[in-house]
C-alpha cells in the first residue's frame, strides 16, 4: 500500500450528503441486515470478524448499538480488549484474540482489538520497532488464516475523527451526566499523545493491509453509521447465501 496520511483525509461526509436522507437509507439497511444475519447463522457457511478501531470518543459503542442492535444477540458476538492479563501476557500476543474470532454463522465484532499491540504499545514505548514489525506480520499471517481456513470476511474499519471533534467530545464526558460514565482520567493524557498515534495508525494501516482498511469519516456519526452498516450489508449479499433446505 502507498504511504497514508490521515490528516490529508476528510474526517467528515463527503459533500452533498444530506444528514435526514442518509438516515433514512442507514435504517433500511439496518433493517436488510436482521435478514441477512438470519440467512447467515441458519447456512453456516461464512463467517465475519468486524475490527473498530480509532482514537478515543471515535464512537464505537455506539456504532455497534447502531448498525447491529437490531440483529438476533445468538448471532452477533461484541468483545472489547483492554489492557492484558498477567495470563495473557505469558503467551503471544494474539492468544487471547485468537479464541474469539468467529465460528461460521457468527458475526464477531472487536471494539479495539490486536492493533492495539502495534498502537498504544507503540506509542508509549512498550515494544520497540524491531518487535513492532514481527508482530505485524503475525496479523498479516494471522488474518489470513481466518479468511483461507475458516471462510472468514474480515471488515476493518479506522474511525477517523478529527482532533477538535475529539477534545469536544471529551468534554462533554465531564459535563453531561448521561456521558459521565465513559470518562476516564486517562483520556486527556492519551489525548495529548494525538500526533504520535496517529502515525503509528498510519503505519498499522500501511502494512496490515492485506485484509483492506477501510478509512470511515467518524465526525458526524449518522455517516460514520451508513458507511459501516452499507459495507457489512453489501459484504453479507456478496455470499449468496440461501437457507437450508429439508433433506429428501
């Protein structure tokens, strides 16, 4: 992939797209989707893996509570990754993710996920370039497996929202009581790290892109929403899928 600079990338809809018209789309495709999840976990063919990533008040609780609410919860399975377990450092660092990737018929979804290990870690200095660079070949070898072995489309979506938009959501983390349960004291100090992870998405982004990176404007959330739940629609019609049908 050719270099990336996301601060050359547009954090907000393209224009000419009209906020009430582009919701209106985004329900009926959240509609489709609660069909085609049902045709998905009754074939049992397939399998998806949803990676969110993006910089904190990104909006990636509520986009999952968005675009996949409305799916059967038997079908759809949400994990968050936080910082690892004594456990979990003793092995490699894709052991923990490894034993939540989807089984065929289920949507997994990973808010925040393996790049975490070549994000923060990077950023604050806790491995250094030479182990940055094995481990980010292990998730191209790793995300392979899943698509080869295991029939898995991988959807990986960077939340691209701006520095400003993110300062202005932050803040309301300390003034709305109904946002004040997200706060954490950390967030100012992360927030202050901005120029350094934004590179190290950019290089993520470079060089673990055989499964593709998408790049969604996150700054206005109704089209971060569209965008997400339009690519998952047209991935799951792309399968063909049929029920199953009594045998003779």
């Amino acid at each position: 992939m050719n270099k990336i600079n996301l601060s050359e990338i547009s954090t907000k809809a393209p224009d000419g797209m009209e906020k009430k018209a582009v919701k209106a789309v985004t329900q009926e495709i959240v509609e489709e989707l609660d069909e085609l999840q049902n045709l998905l976990f009754a074939e049992h063919k397939h399998a998806v893996l949803v990676v969110l990533q993006g910089m904190d008040a990104s909006g990636k609780d509520g986009l999952i509570r968005k675009v996949l609410g409305n799916m059967n919860p038997l079908g759809v399975n949400v994990r968050g990754f936080k910082a690892p377990t004594e456990e979990e450092k003793d092995h490699d660092f894709l052991w923990r993710i490894h034993k939540f990737t989807p089984a065929k018929g289920m949507i997994h979804v990973f808010n925040r996920s393996h790049y975490e290990d070549i994000l923060i870690q990077r950023v604050h200095k806790w491995i250094d370039d030479e182990t940055a660079e094995k481990r980010m070949r292990a998730i191209n070898d790793f995300e392979r497996l899943l698509v080869e072995h295991n029939n898995t489309a991988i959807l990986k979506f960077y939340l691209h929202i701006s520095e400003k938009e993110q300062k202005e959501r932050l803040k309301e983390r300390l003034e709305d009581p109904r946002k004040m349960w997200k706060y954490n004291r950390n967030d100012s100090t992360e927030a202050k790290l901005w120029t350094d992870y934004m590179k190290m998405y950019e290089e993520a982004i470079e060089n673990c892109n055989d499964v593709k990176w998408i790049v969604v404007p996150a700054d206005q959330n109704w089209y971060k929403e569209y965008v997400v739940a339009q690519t998952l629609r047209d991935t799951l019609r792309s399968f063909r899928m049929e029920y199953p049908k009594l045998e003779k």
